[in-house]
C-alpha cells in the first residue's frame, strides 16, 4: 500500500474525529461524554455492567423481564422489581442512600 494511501485513509478517521471532539468541547458537552466514557468504562471493568449495555437490555427485553418505551426500560414484574431494589450491595453501602442526613 503506497504511503499516500495510508495517510489518506488515516486522515479520514482522525480529522473528522478530532473535529467532532472540538466542536463537542466548545458547546459545552464535551467533559459530560468523556465523563459518561470513564465512567462506563470504570464499571465494565470491574465487572458491575455488561460491556454492550444495549445490546444486554435488548435481551432483557426478549426474556420479558423488561419491556421498552420508547428509549425507557422498565421491568415488568412488581416482584422483580422489589427483588432488586430490597437487594443490598455486598460492599455494605448503596450509592442510592444517603444516610447522612
């Protein structure tokens, strides 16, 4: 493959990418999506959620344990729901509580 080549397929990835990311930053959004990045990229790591989340409430969704509305999941049986909001977190804390107050 001539190197010209392999600048210009390289130049069609990198530049739009980079002009994306500047245009992203200068409106203000930019931190929230690197900041979402992180964060998926923290938890898939440490094993709390699956690599492809979608892909995960997808089959959810086959399985009717949850069902879609619009871009919403919910679960469908109460009981489910009961299940796992009364489940406690194995390190002894939930980020959901604030017993602070």
């Amino acid at each position: 493959m001539p190197i010209g080549a392999t600048f210009k397929a390289h130049s069609l990835f990198v530049y739009p990418i980079a002009f994306a990311l500047t245009v992203s930053f200068s409106g203000g959004g930019g931190l929230a999506v690197v900041q979402h990045g992180v964060l998926r990229f923290l938890l898939h790591r440490q094993g709390h959620i699956p690599h492809n989340y979608a892909k995960f409430l997808k089959y959810t969704t086959e399985r009717r344990l949850t069902q879609q509305i619009g871009g919403h999941f919910r679960f469908i049986h109460r009981e489910l729901l009961d299940h796992f909001a009364d489940m406690e977190d194995p390190g002894g804390n939930s980020p959901l509580v604030n017993d602070e107050n």
